[in-house]
C-alpha cells in the first residue's frame, strides 16, 4: 500500500467504520424487536407453545432437523411439517409416539423419545405455531 | 522463544490437536450415518455424534486461540506472562470441563443431560452449536473471563502494540458474544436473533480480528517485514471484516420471522464479506513475497499462505455462491450451507491455528524451526488436509446443487428422504475425502516426532 495512505488512516477506518456500522446494526435491531409481533404471532404462544419449544431443546430435535433452515441437514425440515402432514397436530405425534427404539435396518430413524401424551401435544403445538410464523414465505414448497 | 512464560501454550496446543483429532472421527462416522443409516443407532445417533463434532470443532480452535495468545502476547508486550501458573490452571479446568461435556453427550440421553445439569434452571441447551449444558457456559466464560485477565495484566505491564490490541478485541468481542449464549427467550423468532449474535458475530466478526493478529504475528516473524507496514494491513483487513461483517449478519435474517429490509441489507452487506479474507489471501502472499529474511521455518509460511486461499475460497467464495437472497431462498439449509461450513471453518480458523502451531512449536522445543525431513512430513499433512477438504466441499456442493433442484426447484418437488437417496453416491464420495482427511490428521501428527539433522538461523539476512 502506498505512503500517503498511512497506519492512523488505516486505524481511523477500522474504529469509524467498525462503531459506525455497529450502531446501524444496534439501530435496526432494535426497529425489528418493535414490528416483530405483526410476523411471530406472540399473542399464540401459549405455555404449550412454551413447554414444546422446551421439549424440542432438551431433546436437540435441531441436532438432526433444520427448522427455518437452521439446524442439521439429516432430517426433513419442521417449520412446515404441520402442513406437509396435513394440518394435523395428530399426525405429528403418531409420528414422534411410535418411533422404533431400534431404528430401521439400513435407513436413517428418529430416536424413541418416550414423550407423555401431554408434552407430545406440546411438541405438536410448538411446530404448529412455529409454521404461523411469517418468515418471508420459506420454504419454496411443501417437501421443505 | 523470548520469555520461557510463553510455554504455557504448549500444552494448549496439544489439546488443540488432540480434539481435534476426535473432531474427525465424529465426522466419518457423520459420513458414514448419512448413507448407512442405521450405523451405530441407537448408541449413538446422528444427533449425538453430529454435537460432538461441532463441540470440538470450537473448543479446540478456542485452545487453539489461547496458546496462540499466551505464546504471541509476551512476545509482543516484551514481558514475561502475568501468570503462568493461572494460565496452567485454566488450562486442566477448560479441558476437564470440555472432557466432561463430551462424555456427558455420550454416556447419557440428551433429554437426562439437560435435567442433571439443571437445564430448567436456566435453560440455554438444545440450541445449534450451544448444545453445552449451562454449567459447561457458565465454565467457559470463567475460564475465558482469567485467560483475559492475564492476558490483560500482561499488556498493561509491558509494551502495547498493534497486534496485541487488535487480539484483545477480538477476545473480548468474543467473549461479550458469548454472553448472548445465555439468553434463550420462548419466542422462537427473538431466539434465533441472538443466537446469531454469537454465532455469527463470532466467526464472521470477531474471530476475524483474532485471524487477523495471530497472522499478522506469523508474518512479522517469518518475514523480517518491517512492522508498520504489518499493522497498516492488518487494520484495513478488520476494518473490513467489521464493516461488512455486522450488517452481514442480515444473511442470516432472510427466512427466521424477521422484517424483509433484511434481505436487502443482508444481500449486500454480506456479498462484500469475501474483500477482508481476498486481502488476507494478498496480505500473506505479498508479504512473504517481499521477505526481508529466509526463515527456516518453511512450513510455516505455507500454513500462512493456505490460510489466506482456503479462507478466501471457503468463506469468502462458497459463502458468496449462496448469500443473496434469491438463491438462498432455494439453498438454504441445504449440502450447500454444509459445503461452505467445511471449507470455511477449516481455511479460516483450523489453519490459522495450525499455523500459529507451526510456527510455535518448534521454538517451544528449543529450535528455530524442524528439521528439514520433519517439515517434509508436516508438508504432506497439509496438502493432505487441505485437499481432502477441497473434495469433501465439492462432493458437498455437488450433492447440494442436486438436493436444491430435486426438492426445491422443480416442478414436482420430491421429499426430503427420497431426495436424500439419490445423492447417495456424493455422501459416499465425501466419506471417502474424510478418510484422506483423517490420514492427513495422522501425517500432521507424526511429523512431531520426526527427528532429523537440525536446522539453524544461518541466512538471517537475504
């Protein structure tokens, strides 16, 4: 780089820029917080919806699944699996209730979590409230 | 090795590798999940083996950092460590703290780990990549929390320099971040916001400028360039690592509930994130280039200049190739975003950990670098490493472009596990990159004990 391009300018550049930039990102963070609501439909979470996104921690559902397209890349994605089944809450727990402890020979299987009827339906809730979210119209279609 | 306090980080690089080491064997049996399903179910599922991996992945780069910085901090300060002795003690607690962790993912259900760690207290598990349970971040942030400290005290004792202020930052930027670990609200949507805010804010902000020192203390040492000219480098490359980096974390707000302003901004923004990592790639090479001296170190410099073209081509190009949003609306979750981890995590940061290592190590042994035939085997690790990992992301990408157009694209859209049938012969592919991986692992390892007829600093000047 040439001479007349000096260290301090370089400096000056780097914390300018560096705390411009910060307080923009600081600026829209904190516009988004305001206009959230109107998209993450908080008025739904209910303590199901609660207790369900508590299940699908404890249990690192992300560890294999993507949800909004953030997780692991091994197992369908969930953000719309309440649409894909159908709208149906029950479909998704007969889903997660009769998984076979041992897997099935020679292809990928969801673990037997041994859930309660009552935090299966809490699960169910927790995706169905997850696929309301209005988040930019993703995924592209229904396989996910 | 100025100050015999620099030792310190000899046993942090030993971790460092050895986890690393662990961290490979958890991704061939990653590999190996993806086509035989089955493997190793129900001891350990793909969900279990898949968080040991990335765990590792970060704890042995984050050792990897702090030998780094407790080899490069007194060096550059011009006085011995604060404390080798805290140094040494949070060493033995972060890496009891780490073994813990990963015989806990193992020994036990998921589900039993969150309630014995007391997960319903304050529940911070389940989370991508923060899968730790609460003790284990609490652990981190102590141990990280006495690392800066003495790092600290160091600093304000002796001689304050470019490079020392620009690591201090990025350590306590990532240590700030972290602390967003611990904030974990029931709404999905503010999750995932700050979750980002370590995640991304780490290894697209911060980590850079930790990047950023550790080279730029390689360069100064390999290459007798005069410093000013270092730090001039070293300040426009952070500066751009922050200015397109911050607003860059919009690449991550495109489909998680957030405002659709962020698809603009993040499209933008996050295009320009491959100019810091381009300027490294030149940073490393001009330097090197212009040389004032021959350092016998060979490997060193080209662990320096690997870094800079596998950072530039992981991040920088693999990261561009999905970022705007209307290809991403299609790529997202994908073998793509799998693609560009790989080759991002190990150009950037598992390199530059190597090449602090490289360039360390030997002075910590007592000599101005290896023998001529023990470079020769560290040499080959490399190649073999990086050109694995050149395969493992093509053979990745490949399975990605195939995976977006079955299930994304097309007219008759088919399901995810149909789909993932058919990219069998790429996931059989990387496996086979990852096996070349591990051997590579293996030559790295070996060529820290090659002997061979010393080498000596006899061409000081060129």
């Amino acid at each position: 780089m040439s001479e007349t391009f000096t260290k301090t300018m370089a400096r000056n550049i780097f914390y300018g820029g560096s705390l411009f930039f910060i307080l923009v990102f600081l600026g829209l963070i904190f516009h988004t917080t305001r206009v959230l609501p109107e998209r993450d439909h908080r008025e739904n979470i209910t303590p199901q919806v609660v207790l369900g996104k508590k299940l699908w921690e404890d249990n690192n559902c992300i560890g294999c699944h993507t949800l909004m397209g953030e997780g692991a890349y091994f197992a369908p994605e969930l953000a719309n699996v309440y649409q894909r089944l159908g709208e149906s809450k029950d479909a998704i727990i007969s889903f997660i209730k009769y998984r076979p402890a041992e897997g099935v020979p020679g292809r990928r299987s969801m673990p037997q979590f041994n859930l309660s009827d009552e935090e299966l339906d809490a699960l169910a809730e927790f995706l169905k409230w997850t696929s309301e979210i209005n988040d930019g119209d993703w995924p592209p279609n229904i396989q996910g | 090795m100025k100050f015999s306090s620099q030792a310190v980080a000899k046993p942090y690089f030993i971790a460092a590798i050895g986890l690393f080491t662990l961290q490979i064997v958890f991704g061939l049996t990653l590999g190996l999940q993806y086509v035989l399903g089955d493997f190793l179910f129900p001891e350990i599922p793909f969900n279990v083996a898949r968080m040991v991996h990335t765990n590792l992945l970060i704890i042995w780069v984050l050792f990897g950092f702090m030998g780094a910085s407790y080899y490069l901090v007194p060096e550059e300060s011009d006085v011995e460590l604060y404390s080798p002795k805290l140094a040494l003690w949070l060493f033995w607690i972060f890496l009891s703290a780490s073994v813990l962790t990963v015989i806990g993912y193992l020994a036990v259900p998921y589900a039993t780990l969150a309630e014995i760690t007391g997960n319903d207290i304050l529940p911070t598990m389940g989370r991508e990549f923060l899968e730790q349970p609460t003790l284990t971040k609490i652990g981190i942030v102590v141990v990280v929390l006495g690392f800066l400290f003495n790092l600290g005290m160091t600093i304000l004792k002796g001689r304050k320099t470019v490079i020392t202020m620009v690591l201090m930052i990025g350590l306590v930027g990532l240590a700030v971040m972290f602390l967003f670990s611990f904030y974990n609200p029931e709404n999905l949507v503010l999750d995932k916001i700050f979750w980002w805010w370590v995640v991304h804010l780490w290894v697209e902000g911060v980590w850079e400028l930790i990047l950023g020192a550790i080279m730029a203390f390689v360069l100064i040492k390999i290459t007798g360039i005069d410093r000013e000219v270092i730090e001039k480098w070293l300040y426009m490359i952070i500066a751009m690592a922050l200015i397109t980096g911050i607003l860059g974390t919009g690449h991550h707000y495109f489909w998680i509930g957030t405002p659709d302003y962020w698809q603009v901004l993040g499209s933008i923004f996050s295009a320009l994130e491959p100019i810091p990592f381009f300027m490294m790639t030149l940073f490393a090479f001009s330097m090197i280039n212009k040389r004032r001296r021959d350092h016998p170190n060979k490997v060193a410099a080209l662990w320096a200049m690997g870094t800079g073209v596998m950072a530039f081509l992981g991040a920088g190009v693999w990261g561009f190739m999905h970022t705007l949003a209307p290809v991403n609306y299609y790529t997202h979750g994908t073998q793509i975003t799998a693609a560009h981890g790989h080759m991002a995590f190990y150009g950037a940061y598992a390199m530059i950990v190597m090449t602090m290592i490289s360039y360390a190590m030997p002075n910590m042994r007592g000599r101005v670098a290896n023998s001529a035939k023990a470079q020769s085997w560290e040499v080959w690790g490399f190649w073999l490493m990086t050109i694995s990992m050149v395969l493992i992301t093509l053979f990745l990408t490949a399975a990605g472009v195939l995976q977006v157009w079955l299930q994304r694209y097309t007219d008759m859209p088919q399901s995810f596990m149909v789909v993932q049938d058919q990219l069998a012969i790429f996931y059989w592919l990387r496996f086979a990159a990852g096996v070349g991986f591990l051997a590579g692992v293996g030559t790295y390892i070996a060529s820290f004990f090659i002997k061979g007829e010393a080498v000596g600093l006899a061409n000081a000047a060129r």
